[in-house]
C-alpha cells in the first residue's frame, strides 16, 4: 500500500473544451474547499462572484504561489497564472464563490 496522493480536479465542472482550450466553472460555498489539484496548463481566473477567496499551496508546488494567500474577490477581474501550481482553493468569505479557469493547451 503507497500514500501516494490522489489529486482531484481544478474546478468543479467542465463546461467547455476544445483543441485550445478546457473551461471550468468552480464553485464554493462559505468555507468550502476545492481537492487538492495541479495547473498542469497555464490559466487565466475570471472572478465571478464572493468576497474573499484563499490559495492554500502544496510544499511542493511549482507555481508562482508558494506561501499561503487571502484575496479579495473583484468581480469581473482577470487573473494569469503560469502552470505549476499544487494547491487547494478555499472560501473564506461570507457570500458563495464563484469563477471560471479558462486552462491554455499548447
């Protein structure tokens, strides 16, 4: 028996995907966090809805966010992130969080 760990996916469903792209829609409630998962493409975050959203890093991560960070949410704002990134999101906001990961093929 290993303790390998079992990685889950970046967002809550897939709602697009083509030969360029995969588009996810995530959601979560007050206090809800995503699985573990990995960036394995670079990504752009769409904020759509929530107050406050956390990025809890993996020790071994490879993305540009390797200390633990609390964010307001802006909606309507546009974030890039290079690939690399293990990591659990968590809301830890009041209101649901809600955003789309628009993931880049090569």
């Amino acid at each position: 028996m290993t303790d390998e760990r079992v990685l889950g996916p970046i967002g809550t469903e897939v709602v697009f995907e083509n030969d360029r792209v995969r588009i996810w829609e995530m959601r979560l409630e007050p206090g809800e966090s995503s699985a573990v998962h990995r960036h394995d493409l670079d990504y752009m975050l769409v904020l759509l809805d929530g107050d406050k959203i956390a990025a809890e890093p993996e020790p071994d991560t490879q993305g540009a966010f390797d200390e633990y960070l609390e964010a307001d949410v802006v909606p309507g704002s546009v974030v890039y992130i290079e690939r690399g990134g293990v990591e659990t999101a968590k809301n830890v906001g009041q209101l649901p969080y809600r955003e789309i990961i628009i993931e880049l093929k090569d």
